[in-house]
C-alpha cells in the first residue's frame, strides 16, 4: 500500500495492515510445515437384507385362535423355602401321583423340588351396595285471566289428596309392598324372601288385572297382557325432539296475522289457544351386573333365585265439556296405555364349543383369594315424580292473537350403571345364594279436566278441543346370563373340597381337577365365600301427575269477536317409565348342597276410572256459579286497569304468577 492508503487505514482501526499480513503468512507456512500428517480410515456401509416372505390375508370371520395357558403364573425358585403367602391368598398344588408340567423337570427329565406362587395377585372382588334416589316434585297450580271479559272464575280448587288418593288405589293393587332401604346382609335377606311371599299370594281375579305369570322361567315379549313377537317401540308413541320444521315456520310467520283489507284498514287474525297440558315425566334406568362369575360355582347351601316385573298403569279422564263447543272439532286422539316386559335368557352354553380336552392336561395348581363372611351385590334405585298442573283459567277474545300456555313441562330421572368385575375358575360358597332382580314401574295421572262457558258465550268461528291423548308407558326388561341347565347337585368331590375350605385347609379334590370345565387349563383361579353370596338388582319407578285443568269461556265486554278461531288442549301428556336389568348368574353348572328355588313373575294392570271430581255433571252452571264480576270501573274507557276484588280471587293469588303464564301475547 501507499502511504496515504496506509494512513487512511491505520486511522480507521487497521494497523500497519502490510506488516500484519506479512505476519500472518509467516505464521501458515511455519503451521503448513509442523502440522501432523493422518489420514482418515472410512468405515464401511452395512446393509441391512429386508424380506416380506408372508402375504397379507384379508378378514376372515371364522378364525379360531385359542391362547396359550400363562405359564408366568408358575416360578420355579432355587432349593429354599417359598416367601409367606398372605392371609386372604393360598397357594396349593395336588400331588396326586400325575406327571409333573415340564416347567418343574430339569433338563435331564428329572423333577426338581421346588418352591411354587403366583407371580399375579388374585384380588377379591369385594362387596358393592348401592343406594340411588331420585326425586322431582313440581307444582305448576296456574291461575290466569286473558281478555275484556271483566270477570274472574273462582272455582273450588283440585287438591292434590285425590291424586293421593287415586296412588294409594293403585298401589293396592300391586303384590309387593314398599321396602325399606337394606344394608345389612340380613335385612337384604329378609327382603328377598319376603318379594317371593308376596309373589306368591297375588289376590285372583281383578278387573284391573291384564295379566298374572308365575313360573319357574317365563321367555318372550308381553305387552298388556298379550304374548308378543316384537316389543313396540316409544318414537311411535311419542316424540321427545322439537318440531324444527314447525319453528321456522312459526319463526317465519311473526308478524304475518295483520294484513291490509280491501278497505285500507289494518286487519288481525283473532284466534285463541290455550294449551294446559303437555307434561312429560321420565324415568330411566339401564343397570348391567357383570360384577363376578365362574366356569364353576360350588354351593353348600341353598340356591334362591327370583325375577319379577310388576307394571300397573292407573288413569283417571272424567271430563266435563261445555254443550257451548259442541259444533267444534274434537280432536279423536285417545288415551294410550302400555305395559311391556320382556324375560329374557342367554345360554352360555349354546353356539359356544370349547377346543380344550383332557389331552391338553388338567390344572394341577390353584391360587385361592378368600372372603370371609358374605358377599353383597346390590343395586337399589328409586326414582319418583310427582308434579301437580291444575290450572284454573278463564279467557275471551278481543279480536287479538292470543296465546296461553300453563303447561308443557318437563322431567327427567335418568341412571345408568355398569358393572365390571372380576373372573375366576372356581367360586366356592360356603352358605347360600340368593339372587333377585325386582323391577316395579307405576304411572298415575289425574286428568279430570272443565270446559265450560259463561251464559253469554257464543261464537262462529272455528273451534277444536282435546282433552285427552295422554301416554302411559311402562316397559321393563330383565336379561339373565347363564346355561339353561346349569343346576346339579354336589359330588363327593366337591363337598371334600368344600370341608377343606371350610376347616381352612384350603385344597382342592384331585377329581374336582380333573373335570372337564378346567380341560386345558394349568392352574385354577378360586374365589372362596365362607357365607352367603347375595345378589340384588331392585328398581323402583313412579309417576304421579295431576292435571285436572277447569277453563272458563267468556265474552269480551269490550268488543267481543264471534269470528274468532279457538284452540283448547288441556290433555296430551306423557308418563314413561324405562328399565332394564342384565345380571350376570353363570358362566358354567353350578352344584348345589341344599335346596333349589327359582321363580319368575310377571304382573301387568290397567286401572282406569271414569267418575267426575266436580259435583255439578254440567260444566257451564258450574262456571257461572263460580264466575264473579269485577270492579266496574274497569269499563270506563278513560281507565284500561281493571281493579280485582281480591275476594274474586284465590287465596294464594298475589296478582302475579312465578312462571308467568298469566300473561298474553297479542299481536
């Protein structure tokens, strides 16, 4: 570089940038010369040889694979003595002179002492009660008063002690009685045995009575009494879902009752409808016990086995209508009553062959959890619903549209329970079983309804009303799995191996071994019960609903309209009750000691009456002795707030409603 080229750079930070470089060539070629000469050995690249020998089969429904037995479960050990084996677990094999499996020979063929256990613990499955209550009570009582009528309706009003009334009625007519909530596996006891009493002394002959079935075993479809193929089916009964299609068009037509005449003048499309009924009550429940089961169950005491659907339907519909509406339309929906049980069992047995045989070898080890005392499985549901809707109401048309409704509720008990437990080879029982699934469903709807008119009323409009179409249902179903044949009694070798368990030797009889349900198997999972194995599925449904509706047609003081449409429903409700019950009895036989009971009912009733709660048979002198005036200041024109004469009124009445249904919608 030049000077000033220097001087520039050693300005801007570089210095002496010719000497630097000559350094730095200095410094390479003294590193070029000492730098260590090696060369880099490269390693070779493996390949890896990859083969799909095996051609990729589609589904195929009938193959059959069986996996082997868990040799795991058995550990050889060293020449010392076996770890302590808990208290509620017992390890045993037999040495009955059979040839030992191969895992306890050497490799010479030489059997070896040996210290056996399960390397998987066995746990019991322990006892389960369950409690579920559930409960809706709802009081829709409505009072309502729509248009210029000027008059309030006064009506004695429906109390809920005849809806009381008519539950006790048709509960007299059930066989079995209420039962306190059991916890104890004595009262559970007493309770099994006590259903089973009743059952058996259902009274004879009773109108209300469809239909009364006791059986060691009863299979098919019932409904009202009549043997059935195929079980009817709710959604053609009832829908639960909204009419979207009848929204959009209700959505679509707001605003759509007023049009211009030919006149000029703004007309409206005056109709009334009044909708008082509509109620829905629900009760579902859906249990599945699957809770314990065996190929084989040993039982030294009795087997007591008990299945009953008791269904009753009571319906009281005594209506009164005004000869007023006589040239309306009177919808022809009539009342509808179901009762539907269904018995159902699945053999185990049937379709279902085992590959295992004697020649795959007989277990000659078992492991034993053991509970002392008894076993409880239990599942006591109760659900009920009781809901009052007696609405009083008295309306007119003012030329308006307008709108009431004081029903159309809804309420649901919904419970579902699933149980899955354990699995053994051997239950042994040192007591009894007693087994019980008991479903009982009632439906009670007060449905006693008034539609009378005031002296004055008249009108030349289209009309329709509907007083009943209301639904009961009950529909029950119990499924049992188990072998159709499945009872025997004991054999020597089973009661050997139920003395040993019960003087706490805890060994199994080398023929109970070698029978054929443990074929192919190389040790037993056992489940000891020194007492009583209790099993009890109990469902308690009820519906109690009162809808005894009194509506009072009026006059419009003001400008009464003759041409307006009518619509007054105070029917068309819902009470469904729902339940089954899949309970798990056996997988395999099971051999009795004692005695065996085993019976299944099925009680069906149809309660229907028809006499009238209102003392007077015609509706329009009722109305008119219950109708009074109101202040007479309401008719000035100057004041549109009518004031009510409080003795005009019910007692509880405060001039507003929680729920709001005295209000209208007038367009």
């Amino acid at each position: 570089m030049d000077k000033f080229t220097e001087e520039i750079s050693h300005f801007i930070g570089f210095f002496h940038i010719s000497l630097e470089n000559a350094r730095a060539r200095e410094a390479y070629t003294e590193f070029a010369v000492t730098r260590a000469q090696f060369e880099v050995e490269k390693l070779p690249v493996h390949t890896s040889e990859f083969g799909a020998p095996f051609d990729l089969l589609g589904f195929d429904p009938s193959f059959g694979y069986r996996s082997p037995a868990p040799d795991h479960w058995y550990v050889p050990t060293r020449l010392v003595d076996a770890p302590p084996v808990p208290a509620d677990r017992t390890v045993g094999y037999a040495m009955d002179g059979r040839p030992l499996p191969d895992l306890f020979k050497d490799a010479a063929g030489t059997p070896m002492k040996t210290a056996h256990s399960f390397s998987q613990e066995i746990d019991p499955p322990g006892s389960i009660v369950n409690h579920f209550s559930q409960a809706i009570s709802l009081s829709d009582d409505d009072y309502f008063g729509v248009g210029g009528h000027g008059l309030a309706f006064n009506p004695d009003t429906v109390d809920d002690a005849a809806v009381l009334g008519g539950f006790e009625e048709a509960s007299a007519l059930s066989p079995l009685g209420n039962f306190a909530r059991a916890g104890s596996s004595e009262d559970l006891i007493d309770v099994i045995e006590t259903v089973i009493k009743q059952l058996e002394g259902v009274p004879g002959d009773h109108d209300a009575i469809q239909l009364h079935i006791s059986a060691t075993s009863i299979d098919g479809i019932y409904v009202n009494g009549e043997l059935v193929e195929e079980t009817p089916v709710i959604e053609d009964y009832h829908t639960f879902d909204d009419d979207e299609s009848g929204e959009e068009e209700d959505a679509g037509d707001q605003g759509a009752n007023t049009w211009i005449s030919d006149d000029g003048t703004v007309a409206i499309d005056a109709s009334v409808e009044v909708h008082t009924g509509g109620n829905t009550l629900i009760n579902n429940v859906v249990l599945q016990n699957i809770w314990t089961g065996a190929t084989m169950t040993v039982v030294g005491g009795d087997h007591v086995e008990a299945n009953a659907i008791v269904q009753i339907n009571a319906l009281w519909d005594a209506d009164d209508i005004s000869a007023a509406v006589s040239g309306w339309t009177k919808d022809a929906s009539a009342n509808e009553m179901y009762n539907i049980a269904t018995f159902d069992h699945l053999d185990t047995s049937s379709g279902s062959t085992s590959n295992a045989s004697g020649a795959d070898g007989y277990p000659a080890f078992w492991a034993v959890t053991e509970i002392h005392g008894d076993l409880m499985i239990v599942n006591w549901l109760e659900q009920i619903i009781f809901m009052s809707d007696d609405d009083v109401g008295i309306i007119s048309s003012s030329g308006v549209t307008t709108s009431v409704i004081a029903g159309d509720n809804f309420a649901v008990n919904h419970a579902s329970v699933f149980e899955l437990g354990f699995f053994y080879d051997l239950i042994i029982i040192g007591g009894s079983i007693y087994d019980a699934n008991i479903i009982h469903q009632m439906n009670v709807l007060f449905d006693n309804d008034l539609i009378g008119a005031t002296a004055d009323f008249q009108t030349s409009g289209e009309g329709s009303f509907s007083s009943s179409g209301n639904l009961l249902w009950n529909e029950a179903r119990i499924g049992t799995i188990g072998d159709a044949d499945r009872f025997d009694a004991l054999s020597q070798d089973q009661a050997d191996t139920l003395a040993s368990f019960a003087d706490g030797n805890g060994t199994v009889a080398p023929e109970l071994l070698s029978d054929e349900a443990f074929a192919g198997l190389q040790g037993l999972r056992v489940l000891y019960i020194s007492g009583d194995l209790i099993n009890l599925q109990y469902i308690r449904q009820t519906n109690i609903l009162g809808d005894s509706d009194q509506i009072a047609l009026a006059m419009d003081a003001i400008s009464p309209d003759l041409d307006a449409t009518w619509t007054v429903e105070t029917g068309s409700n819902a009470l469904i009750n729902n339940a089954t019950i899949i309970d798990l009895d056996s997988v395999g036989k099971t051999y009795i000691g004692g005695e065996q009971y085993s019976q299944e009912t099925l009680f069906q009733a149809e309660l229907i009456t028809s006499h009238p709660d209102f003392g007077n048979p015609n509706p329009d002198a009722l109305v008119n002795e219950a109708v009074l005036f109101l202040d007479d200041s309401m008719l000035d024109q100057g004041d549109h707030s009518p004031t009510y004469d409080a003795s005009c009124l019910p007692s509880d009445y405060d001039g507003q409603t929680g729920d709001g249904v005295n209000s209208m919608i007038g367009h």
